[in-house]
C-alpha cells in the first residue's frame, strides 16, 4: 500500500478535567475524501485544530508525505499545503470577495490580479463567484464559496471540511460535491466532516470514527448503513423519533401579514409573512440561511416589535409586548446562535437557567434568586437531555456545541410551553443527540403544544412536520402538508423556485 499523505499517530490532546484526543491514529491516503465521524465532545474540533495548527498536541506525531509535520500556527499548515474551511465563515460584510480572499493570504497579489485568479478558480471547479460582489449581499452558499476559493488558491494537498452542508440547499450540495469529486480526481484528499451521514456515505472513501477522544474504529461509508455508523459513533442504539397520533385542536399562534424592516445593511426584511400553528401541531419552516429566519424569530419571540401585522397567542394580541411578557403567557423560543443569544458564554449553567426560566419556574422571590431551586431545575435539565457536563456550575462556553445545544433546548421544553419557535434546533448536533431532541419536539405536540421549527435541515423538516413552508428574502411560501413533498421540491422552494405566494395559513 502506498505511503498516506497525512499519517497520525498517537495524537493526544488533554485540557482539565477531560482528555479531548487518546491516542488517535489514523492514516489519509493521496487523492482521498476521508471522513472524520463523533457526536458531540467526540474531540472531532480539538483534532483538526492540531492538524491545522491551532492547538498544539501534548504527546504523539504527525507526518505528511513522509516528513515530520508540526504546525506551530495554521500559516505553518498552509505553507505545508494544509488547508481548512471552518463551520463558521470569517468574512468581513463590508468587504467585496476579493479583499476577504486577500485578508486570508501571506502575500496576496494586487486586487486586479486576484480577481482574475478568483474567476478563472471559480470557473475551473463550478462555483461561479463574481469578486467585486459585497460579501454582505451573498447568499450563505455564496460565502462558502469564497472561503472553499480562498483555500483553492493555495493549491492545498490536503483540504479539511468542518460541516460543509449545514447551510446548502440540496441542490448546492450537488455543487460542492462535485468540486470536492474534482479535486479529488486531481489528487487533493480532504478531510471531511458532518453529521449528515447519508452524504458521507455518497462522498467518501472511508471513515474514522472518535468516541470520547478514541478512535473506535474505521469504516468504509458505502458499505455501511447510516445507522450503523450512527452507533458505531455512539457506542449503543437509539431509537428513531417517532411522532404519536394526536388530534389537531385550537389555533395557539396566528401572525398575520407580519412586516419588519432588516436589521442592519446585510439583514433581511420580513414581507408580509402570514400562517397559524394548532394545538398539537409542528410547523416546519425552512430557508437558506440569510433569507430571514433570524429575524422571524426575533419578531415572534418579542425581541424586536414589528411595525406592521399581527401577533396572535393563544388568541391574545402579544404584539406590542416584549419577551418577558410573551413567556409568561405560554411563548418560548430558542435561537439558531447558543452561544451568545441562547445563553451567556462565561456564565454556568445554573445562571443560564435563570435567565429564561425566572417566571414559569419560580426562580426568583421577591427580586432575589432562589439559587437552590435554579440549580435544581439546571440539573433537571442536564439530567433530562443528558448534557454532558460535570455539572451545573459549569460555564456555558466550556459545553461542546451539542451539548449546550441540548441545554439550551431542554431548558425551554422543561418549561412546558404551549407554543414553542426552535431555530436551527439541531445544528451541529450528532445522530444521537439529534433524534433525542427531535422526539422531545415531537411529545411538545402531542401534550397539545404548538411548535414552530425554523431550519435548513431538509431531512429534519420532512421528519418532525406536519406542514412546511419555505422563507426566501423575507417572504413566506404557501403552506403545504408535507405529505405533499419530498425533499427535491422542498429544497426548490427554500431556493424561492415554485410556489412563492404569500402564506395565508
């Protein structure tokens, strides 16, 4: 067998309390797509952080191409050929494409000259890319592709995805998947990460999988079920969210032609969106990112007043009230951003609990907090959504991204609210995690809740729903009962293709 590109061995990473890697060793071979599979605290982050040169590893080595390979920083990995397009893009709104590609690069060439190595790479590998556009107005398909073209123009060798898809429409998951194809055909390997593992199975040639900061084995995705990878991850079954029959009653949120201006230059403003949600029921809204999601959710959870239409819970004109009011009668939601928006990152868990739950738990008397009982209700919900933590008095910002997502959830759902708006509710979430966090949406409506569920996981969407619709630049699709749709028309309609009307629900 040839030698690999990049060789692992023995990589082991601690911080205190938790040992991030053991011992992890794996190989990547030439010309590879080579899966990287975990739930959430897995060590998937703290790994390709010591590839890439961010975190330097406490014991073990690392070669490529046969060559001792030990970035102090992620400029060593790039000179080496190593580079990485993370979950969260770092681009500058204000700035067009081709001054961000610049902000990224040791020695960027002059303006004129990168524009035109950014067109000919766009056009090379399918992913038209105009360099004078303003970042701010791209969509976030858009501002992957300046981020995959930033690291194309270092000519990498070995290219490592974080969650790539979270923020496509299936049909620029199409796109990428065909330029990663095509690097892969030139000799790139690329380290590959995600959650959705029916598109691990379509992209790549073989898979790692880390279990508490092991490597508990490797195998070939198209040989293997979803599933089976799934428990491989998780070390055990889970069983699959299943919703119970449960009898459709009153309407318990009316919004009627709801309009709000955008937030800022790059925001996106709400058009007259319209529909109801019924005891009982899950109404699934999806859309690209950018296309409004953020600002619905602030409109309907009170963090914003919208200037025109109407707000209607459990038949009360909530309108002008802000969010305090809204939770007390029954409305509570949870935003796509935890940390930061959901929860404060250097508070614990305890104070984070507080925070929204103060008046449906009675957690504070009299204007003082009842510590006691916050801690107790913090720990009820670590315990029911099995956050992973040593304990409440834990800071927000030391939780994985699907552990504190599993709080930040829970912490609303403990709360037992008759209509619950959930943005991105499990992004960044394994397997696992996810269908636990599903079914818990799920038993919201069958204890005759009304769930609103904001998000671009089409698969999600098509599992928890009753009906769908799809925001595109502010505007509401008509509503449709999802037994009506499969995924291809859902993933048109989130692209604002189809049926675009105004929703009157």
């Amino acid at each position: 067998m040839a030698d690999p590109l990049l060789r692992i061995a023995g990589l082991t990473k601690a911080y205190p309390g938790v040992i991030a890697n053991d011992q992890v060793s794996f190989d990547i071979g030439h010309g590879e797509i080579h899966a990287l599979l975990g739930e959430n605290g897995a060590g998937k982050s703290t790994l390709v952080k010591m590839i890439y040169g961010l975190v330097k590893p406490d014991s073990g080595s690392m070669t490529l191409d046969g060559t001792p390979y030990r970035p102090a920083k992620p400029a060593e990995a790039r000179a080496k050929g190593v580079a990485m397009v993370f979950q969260h893009f770092s681009l500058f709104d204000a700035l067009n494409v081709a001054e961000n590609v610049a902000l990224g690069m040791e020695n960027p060439p002059k303006l004129r000259d990168l524009a035109r190595q950014i067109r000919e790479v766009s056009e090379t590998y399918g992913l038209p890319l105009d360099p004078t556009r303003t970042v701010g107005t791209l969509s976030a398909g858009e501002r992957q592709r300046v981020e995959i073209i930033r690291c194309l123009l270092q000519d990498p060798r070995l290219l490592i995805m974080d969650e790539p898809t979270s923020v496509l429409t299936p049909q620029e998951v199409e796109i990428l998947f065909k330029t990663l194809r095509k690097l892969q055909s030139e000799g790139t390997s690329i380290l590959y990460i995600s959650h959705k593992l029916e598109e691990i199975r379509a992209l790549c040639d073989h898979a790692t999988i880390l279990r508490l900061g092991k490597n508990v084995g490797t195998c070939v995705p198209r040989d293997t079920t979803a599933r089976e990878m799934a428990e491989l991850m998780v070390g055990s079954s889970f069983a699959t969210p299943t919703a119970r029959a449960t009898e459709k009653g009153a309407v318990l949120l009316e919004v009627r032609d709801l309009s709000l201006p955008a937030p800022g230059a790059f925001g996106t403003p709400l058009r007259n969106v319209s529909f109801a949600v019924q005891a009982g029921e899950v109404l699934g809204l999806g859309g690209v990112a950018g296309n409004g999601q953020d600002e619905l959710l602030d409109a309907l959870s009170g963090e914003r007043s919208a200037p025109t239409g109407t707000i209607h819970l459990k038949g009360q004109d909530v309108s002008q009230f802000g969010p305090a009011h809204r939770r007390a009668e029954g409305l509570l939601s949870g935003p796509e951003e935890r940390l930061g928006h959901a929860a404060a990152p250097n508070m614990s868990l305890t104070e984070n609990a507080v925070l929204t739950a103060a008046h449906r738990k009675g957690l504070v008397t009299n204007g003082f907090i009842d510590w006691a009982r916050t801690r107790a209700f913090a720990e009820e919900v670590i315990a029911q959504f099995d956050v992973r933590t040593p304990g409440p008095g834990t800071a927000a910002r030391a939780l994985s991204g699907g552990n504190l997502q599993k709080f930040v959830v829970g912490r609303e759902i403990a709360q037992t609210p008759d209509v619950l708006i959930l943005n991105q509710p499990t992004w960044g979430v394994d397997a696992a995690a996810a269908a636990f966090i599903r079914q818990q949406i799920l038993d919201v409506a069958a204890r005759g809740g009304a769930v609103v569920v904001i998000s671009q996981d089409l698969d999600e969407l098509m599992e928890v729903s009753d009906r769908f619709g799809a925001l595109n630049e502010g505007r509401l699709s008509a509503i449709r009962p999802v037994t009506e749709l499969d995924i291809e028309q859902i993933g048109l309609m989130m692209g604002g293709a189809g049926d675009m009307e105004v929703a009157h629900a």
